[in-house]
C-alpha cells in the first residue's frame, strides 16, 4: 500500500518522497509516507490524488486532517499515514528528523 501511494504523489508531482518503515517503532502506523507540495493548491491535488488512486484499488481513508490553507495535510489509511506539506512547514516540523530511528525504504527526490 505505501508504495503505490508513493506512485500516486509521484503522479501528482510531489516533491522529495520519503517513505519510513515504523515496524517495531510504534503501534500508531506501518508506515509513514512524507512528500511536499510548492503550493497550497497542489498540496490539494496531491491529496486527492492519493485518495482518488486508492479509492480505486478499493481503500478508503480512516480520516484527513488539515487543509491546504495551512501548508499541511495528512491522509491516514490506517497502516499507512500520508504527511503532505509545503517545503517551509516539513523543514519546521521536522518528521523525518523524530522519526530518525526509522527505516528510510525509498526516497524520491
């Protein structure tokens, strides 16, 4: 599932891919899918992308949080968390750096 929602931003142009394996890490998620949108309307497309692309392959999200308008979204699939942010926002709130004891499986840059 994290691999095809990481083909699903790649569709959409997302920026700087990261997906972390969380095994062992935490109950909350599998995975975390982290990515990063130049503006507030591709954060959008970005999302909707990813939800439109599972929604085919028969998954539903468990829950979106925020909006464009605030430079941050996150779409949970339940194994899988999807973090999409604007670059400025994903530098402050540094995901990658409190995960760091995480797994780096694949990056696209």
């Amino acid at each position: 599932m994290a691999r095809r929602i990481v083909g699903l931003a790649e569709d959409k142009k997302a920026a700087d891919i990261l997906l972390l394996d969380l095994d062992g890490l935490t109950t909350l998620a599998d995975a975390f899918v982290i990515c990063s949108g130049g503006s507030e309307r591709q954060l959008e497309s970005i999302a909707d992308g990813i939800v439109r692309g599972m929604r085919e392959d028969g998954i539903r999200p468990i829950g979106q949080e925020g909006l464009p308008a605030s430079h941050w979204m996150l779409v949970d699939f339940g194994d899988v968390i999807v973090h999409i942010f604007t670059p400025p926002e994903r530098d402050y709130y540094g995901l990658e750096n409190h995960w760091s004891e995480a797994k780096a499986i694949l990056r696209v840059q």
